[in-house]
C-alpha cells in the first residue's frame, strides 16, 4: 500500500498533512535558509501555531476536510 506524500517544499494553502499525531492544514509556507545554509520551510497551520521542516523531507498528505 503507498501512502500519499508530498515534499515540505512543495506545500501549498490548503494542504492537510499528519503532523505530531494530528491533521493539520496549511495556512501560509514561506522558504528561508537556516544557519548553515541548507534550505528550509516554515508552516503556519490553520489551527494554530508553526512547524519549520527541512525543504526535501517528505510529508503525509491526508484529504482536506469538507468546508
């Protein structure tokens, strides 16, 4: 069975991804470098709070929720 996944770096509004044990939606994603030069990503999710990921690690996509 595949699992449906999706690079951080890939991740737009609107997206739900498992994170920490939950579905989360994506509220905004922007791209910034970290110290040591490395991309990576910063999530702000529509329930509230960030996650930073690394720009090529890869994601759990679940189906968005009906509106």
């Amino acid at each position: 069975m595949s699992v449906p996944t999706k690079r951080a770096a890939l991740l737009v509004r609107g997206d739900v991804i498992g994170y920490e044990g939950q579905w989360r939606r994506v509220r905004a994603s922007t791209k910034e470098s970290t110290a040591l030069g490395g991309p990576s990503v910063i999530v702000a999710w529509e329930e509230g709070g960030f996650a930073r990921f690394g720009a090529d690690d890869m994601l759990l996509l679940g189906r968005p929720r009906p509106v």
